[in-house]
C-alpha cells in the first residue's frame, strides 16, 4: 500500500508540473511551483522590413535558401513587435519571452544574453568573438547637397564617431576635428528605428554647431528608409543593415557605425547564456521551453 500511495502521489504531482518527494501518507515535502526554465518560450521577432530582423535572420541561421530563394524561417508562433522599444517592452512584461534589439539600445529593463560564452560588449565585438553583429548604414541618391555633405562629414568626423562610441556603437572612421561651416538649411532622414536613437543625438550635436540648420528624422524601418532614400522622400535614409541589390542600384552606402545585436530575456530569468545553434533552434520552433535551453 506505501508503494502504492507513493505512486498515485507522483502521477498526481507529474500532472501538476510540481516536482516533489512524498512520504507514505500522501503527503507532499518540498512542493515548488514551476521554474521559469520549464514553461513555453514567448518567441519575439521584429517586423518585416526591419533590418534588425533581416540581420538577425541571416547571421543567427534562421534565413534559409529554399528553391534557390531565401526564406525567413522564423517560426509561426513568434510573436510580431514593431520597433526596438516595444521588444524591450514586451521582454521587460514577460517572464519566460526572449527578444533581440540593437545592443546600443540595451537598458536595465532586460537582461543580455552572451552567446556562446561571449557577452554583447564592444570588446568582443571588435574582436569578432561575439557573433551578432551589423553595420549601420546611411544612404543617399545622387550627389549630395552642401547641406547633406557636410552632416555626413559631421558623421564621420572624429566629434560625430565619439557620440557613436560614447551611446555604445563602435566607431569606423579615424576621421579629423569637424570644423562648422554655419549653414542653413533643412536636411529629412528616415529609416531604422535602430539607428534613429544615435541619429539623434548625432543630430542635436550637429545643430548646436548650425543653430539655422533643421533636420527631421523619420522613424520606421530599413526597408522604408531605403525606399524614401530611392523616391527622395528624404535626404538621408538609415539601415540597419547591409544594403540590398536593388538599392545599390539607386543608393550610395556609407557605413557610420557598427553594432551588436542583443538577445534579450526577462530579468527573472536564470538562463545566461545560449549556443547560437539553441537560438536558432529556439527562432525556428524546434526548441520551445526553456528547460530546453543549458
């Protein structure tokens, strides 16, 4: 009969998703509720046109070749949020979500995850150890006005790559001194939601050189910025990846800054750090709890 009680208990506990010992009286020692390791992943993904997620897909393994085309292989139980705030936002809300994001974007709402024992820190982007990582990109059709060059060159001047280091990007260019020019004017830039942030303090640093000079910034995603860029609906279009094809067709590329992709968790999570082949393994469904995940 002990044998027998012992038995039922564990049935009855395995059914609950608690784990724990019992004696001969049914009774439970040691019951905790489920760990945050054993529930269902909330997989989250940017949107389409974004181009975190187009570097994300094709650095992490999740953009495969499929009838001589590429495929977004993103799982179908992935949850869709537009812009870097509302990943952060969502994974912040969570507990068991898992999301990416531009990695100067990064604040203490969530928690980074390394991967592959490498964590999301300039060093070891630097050092291409760790292994999510993109330029960011601005584009321009044609020859640039005086007032476009001479942001761009604002851009990449020594002044315009210490506000990129100093937001958490890391630098291109070796660039000399800005020296103002005083110009007047109004220059419109649109794009990528990830490059935006540093874009506008890159912005406000240029204005206080050219109080008579106004520049609007556009945020939406790479895809859109590219496309303004193209129609020239905008000056400057921002991209948070490498250009494609059809828009080096039309558009001159300039990399200003580079940046690591984050993945992200909620901060009650234990996990700290994943293979890139679990990630993948995660954004295309084949691993969908967290216990899962060592």
């Amino acid at each position: 009969m002990k044998k027998m009680a012992l038995t039922v208990c564990a049935i009855s506990l395995a059914v609950m998703g608690i784990t724990a010992a019992c004696n001969g009286n049914n009774e439970e020692k040691n019951a905790e509720a489920p760990a945050a390791k054993q529930m269902d992943i909330s997989v989250i993904a940017r949107e389409a046109g974004s181009g975190t997620r187009d570097a994300f897909t094709e650095l992490v393994g999740t953009l495969i070749k499929q009838n001589g085309k590429k495929k977004d292989n993103t799982t179908k139980e992935a949850i869709t949020i537009d812009g870097t705030q509302g990943v952060m936002s969502s994974v912040a809300g969570n507990e068991y979500a898992i999301g990416y994001i531009s990695l100067g974007s990064l604040n203490g709402s969530v928690k980074a995850l390394d991967i592959d024992g490498f964590a999301p820190t300039k060093e070891n982007i630097k050092a291409a150890k760790y292994p999510i990582a993109r330029p960011f990109n601005i584009a321009t059709k044609g020859k640039m006005n005086d007032a476009v060059k001479d942001f761009v060159d604002f851009i990449l001047s020594a002044d315009g790559q210490a506000i990129i280091e100093g937001n958490g990007y890391i630098g291109v260019s070796d660039g000399k001194k800005f020296q103002a020019k005083k110009l007047k004017g109004k220059i419109v830039i649109a794009g990528s939601s990830s490059v935006s942030p540093v874009m506008e303090k890159l912005k406000e640093a240029y204005m206080a050189l050219n109080p008579e000079m106004e520049i609007e910034i556009q945020t939406n995603d790479s895809s859109s910025g590219m496309l303004a860029a193209k129609e020239g609906t905008c000056d400057i279009g921002m991209a948070s990846r490498n250009l494609k094809p059809s828009e080096l067709e039309a558009l001159t590329p300039q990399t200003i800054a580079r940046d690591g992709i984050a993945v992200i968790i909620n901060k009650q999570n234990q996990i700290s750090n994943i293979s890139l082949a679990k990630l993948r393994d995660i954004y295309t469904g084949l691993i969908r709890k967290w216990n899962d995940v060592k």
